[in-house]
C-alpha cells in the first residue's frame, strides 16, 4: 500500500510515517517512480509505534524497543527493553513530581495574591497610581 492508505488505515499523518521512516521505526519498498510502498503489517507496527510514543518515549527510545518485537524470544533484548520502559517511567515519575513541586509553588502564590486582592476591595479610598 502507498502512503497515502497506510495513512489513512492508521490515522497517522504521512508526515509522521516519513518521519517513522526516517527515525528507522518503519520501513518501506521503493517503486520505480519512487513512490513509498509498505506492507501489511506496517498497519500493526504504526500502531504499536504510536502507542510507545503516547506512553512518553523518544523516536530514538522506540528505536531500542522495537527491536523486541522483532526477536521476542532473544532474552537480551527482551531485557534491554525492559530497562529502556523501566528508565523511562522513572524519567516520567520525576517529572511529574517536579510538576507538583511547581504547582504547590504557584499556590503558594494565587493564595497570597488572593489575600492582596481581598484587601484591595476591603480599602475605602482608591489606591493612586503612579505614572
């Protein structure tokens, strides 16, 4: 199929496919005139490509993970992906409570900008102000 169809089967943009392509995520058959033609199975390998890229990895993470799909029975690279998934989540945990840290900050913030600003509408005389 051209990429136009896998595009289309996949929801995935053929930018993206491109992209894929060029990461070496996904590979294709040239026609005569050039034209990218992919298999059948592609379908079911873009999928699972999307689904690593929703859970946080890099096109060069995925990289390292494919290669389990295509030997799933080499213990060694079962294992490699395994640490790969395992460093990512770790990666995204830290994240995440970096995000935390920031947001009890900023509400740390509003709730003094809250306290100011009931103070403002509690104050009889307009405040002037500076030019």
């Amino acid at each position: 199929m051209r990429i136009g169809e896998l595009s289309k089967r996949t929801g995935v943009s053929p930018r993206s496919l491109r992209y894929y392509e060029e990461q070496g995520l996904l590979t294709s058959s040239r026609s005569d005139a050039g034209q990218r033609h992919y298999s059948d199975a592609e379908v079911e390998r873009v999928s699972l490509i999307r689904q690593l890229f929703d859970a946080g990895m890099s096109s060069q993470v995925i990289a390292a993970v494919l290669p389990c799909v295509e030997t799933p029975s080499d213990p060694d690279v079962v294992e490699l992906a395994f640490a790969t998934m395992t460093r990512v989540r770790d990666r995204i945990d830290a994240d995440i409570a970096h995000l935390i840290q920031t947001r009890d900050a900023l509400d740390v913030l509003i709730e003094a900008n809250s306290r100011h600003r009931a103070g403002l509408s509690t104050t009889s005389e307009p405040v002037p102000r500076s030019a």
